[in-house]
C-alpha cells in the first residue's frame, strides 16, 4: 500500500496526464442554404464525455456572431448577412471549436455567401415566390409575387439600395425563352408568352438580383410549373367561339355570293323588255316590240288599260293593275264586248301578263289589250 503522499502525487499525475490530451475537432462541417437562411451542421465522433461547440460566424467587416450550443447544427449562421446589400453581397465564415471544461479543440471553418461573383466554399441561391401560369387576353400569362418585396431579408437588405430582378421564363422542354425585369417598387412581377406548338403548357424561371455595381444574387431555376386546368377551360372556350365565328362567317360570305350569281343568271333569261325596266312611249311600241308590263300579285283577274291606234301602234297609258270587284265585272264585261265588235283583235299588239297565281306559283299569258 502506497503511503498518503506517494497516492496524491499519482492522483496529480494521471489528472495532468488526462488533461493532456486533445479534444477531437467536428467532422463533416456542412453549410446548407434554403431560401434567405443558411445553417450549418457537423458530426463529432470523440467519447461520450460531455461536449459543448462554440459557433463564430464572422465577415471582412468584422462584424460577428456568438454562441454556444450542445447540438450538432446551429440554425440561423445567416443572421447578419440580411442587414445590409453590402453584407448580402460579402463572403462570410463559420468557425466551430468543440469544448470540455477549460480544453478546447482545433478550429474547423467553412465559407459561404450569396455573391455570384465571389469565391466561397458554398455558394447561396434563393427561391422564386410561388409562381402562377394562367390564361391572359393575347396568350398565356405567368405571374409571381416580386421577391424583393415579398421576403423580409430582401426587403430590409435593399431598402436603401438600387436594385432589380431580371428573369427568364422558358417552355418546359421547348426552345423560345420570354425575358422579363422587375423592379423594387413592383408588387408582382409578370411576362405574356405564347408556347410553341406542340409544347406541353408548363414553364421553368431562371433569374438574379442585381445593384448597379454589377454584383448579383442568383436565384435557383424552378421545377415545372403548369397552366392550372381551370384557366385552359377560358382559352379553350375562347378558341372554340373564334372558329365557330369564322365559319359562320365565311358561309354567309358564301351563301351571299351564291345568291348574288343565281339572280344574276335569272335577270339574264328576262325578256328584254323586262331588264330594261323602262316603258316605252308612244310610236315605241308595235307590232314588233317588246312592251314592258308590271308584274301584279294577289289579284284575281287583271285588265291591262291601253288604247290601240288605227296604224296599229300602241300606247301604253298605264302599267298598274286594276282589281275587278264582283260588282264591277258585269260593267266592264259589257264595255269589252262592245269594243271587239268594233274592232278586231288583230288590230292591237297581243302583250305578255305575268299573273301571279297565289303561294308564290305566277304564270305567263296574253291579252288582247
């Protein structure tokens, strides 16, 4: 058995001998982005002894973060990048040291930042708001919330600063990109597009914020979005009243023609007396002449009115036709009778009557008149 001292001397010497011993750094230290925030996660394969990590977060303005946690991830490492364009735009670090009492491990970092232009070990990107594809009056319209306003980092990032966003919307698995911008003082950023034939109704964003400096934040191409069935059912309809319209019109166009050409052959097989449509005056009309006579429809009986010379011309006095009351028939019979007994029928010219014989049925005949 070892005297008291000699046992306090051990004791001292193994503490000495286990406070000696290094204390294993993190291992897979990984910065992730989603959107405006960025986090960073790591692995620690040493004993169970208890451990704590230190998280530094740091810039070339030397500005700085903090804190102390014992869990493998720290959430929010981005919280100073969103105070300031000019921060957006720097590169930025994370620092882990793992801890046990007063002993500290060798420090792990990883770089990380939202500048395009700048080198880092991890490059952010952000994400477009939720996209809309809809219908619109000249095609399809593709319309999204402008991100400079619609997330809080941005907006506080950018409000004394000169920015915008420049987009490109392109058919899902077809060429023909449409290009937009979108300004700050914009609520919703939007672009009118037509897709090709044969292109499926679905579209992909690509874009970057950008100041006047040239730097630029990229934002990350979007899965496809589709036209939602509920707005192809408007230009469907719409589609469908147009070409009704057009046939409707191009058969009436048709059927006007068509019409136009029959009349036009009928007037041509008229007696000529009949196209020219002017009655002749006296001395004109004789034996052989075409005399022009009214058509007269809806009457029973006609009498064309002329008197006849003793040269054997004629001269129309009137084309109107007379309707012949029962009353007024056994009067005009008589005055007939008397008139070809003193005249034969040969000494005036016969002429053409067209009577109508009602239900649109007409039919051509002669009087002696």
């Amino acid at each position: 058995m070892l005297p008291g001292g000699a046992f306090r001397a051990l004791w001292m010497l193994l503490v000495a001998v286990a406070s000696a011993q290094p204390v294993a750094p993190p291992t897979n230290v990984t910065v992730t982005c989603r959107n405006a925030l960025a986090s960073v996660n790591w692995d620690y394969g040493g004993d169970e002894a208890p451990t704590s990590f230190q998280v530094y977060v740091g810039s070339s303005d030397r500005r700085h973060l903090e804190d102390v946690t014992a869990e493998h991830k720290y959430d929010n490492v981005s919280a100073l990048v969103w105070d300031s364009l000019e921060s957006v735009m720097d590169v930025h670090y994370v620092t882990l040291t793992a801890a046990r009492g007063p002993r500290f491990s060798a420090n792990v970092s990883k770089t990380f930042t939202f500048n395009h232009l700048k080198m880092a070990d991890v490059t952010c990107q952000l994400d477009f708001p939720p996209v809309h594809v809809g219908a619109g009056d000249s095609g399809t319209v593709v319309t999204f919330p402008n991100p400079l306003r619609y997330y809080s980092e941005l907006r506080h990032a950018t409000r004394m600063s000169a920015v915008s966003l420049d987009f490109s919307v392109s058919p899902h698995g077809s060429q023909g990109d449409v290009r937009g911008s979108c300004q700050i003082e914009q609520k919703t950023c939007r672009v009118d597009m037509l897709f090709p034939d044969g292109a499926d109704h679905c579209v992909t964003l690509t874009g970057a914020m950008s100041d006047r400096a040239g730097r630029y934040v990229a934002f990350q191409k979007t899965e496809p979005v589709c036209v939602d069935a509920s707005a192809l059912e408007p230009m469907m309809l719409a589609l469908l009243l147009t070409l009704l319209f057009i046939v409707i019109t191009g058969l009436a166009l048709a059927i006007w023609k068509l019409k136009a050409w029959t009349m036009k052959i009928n007037k041509d097989e008229l007696p000529k007396s009949l196209r020219s449509g002017r009655i002749l005056s006296k001395g004109e009309c004789n034996m052989d002449a075409d005399c022009r006579v009214e058509m007269v429809s809806g009457v029973e009986d006609v009498r064309l009115i002329s008197r006849c010379g003793e040269d054997s011309s004629c001269e129309s006095t009137a084309t109107e036709s007379v309707p012949i009351h029962p009353e007024e028939e056994e009067q005009v019979e008589e005055e007939e009778v008397e008139e070809e007994e003193g005249e034969s029928a040969y000494d005036c010219t016969h002429v053409e009557v067209q009577v109508d014989l009602g239900d649109g049925a007409t039919a051509w005949g002669y009087t002696e008149r």
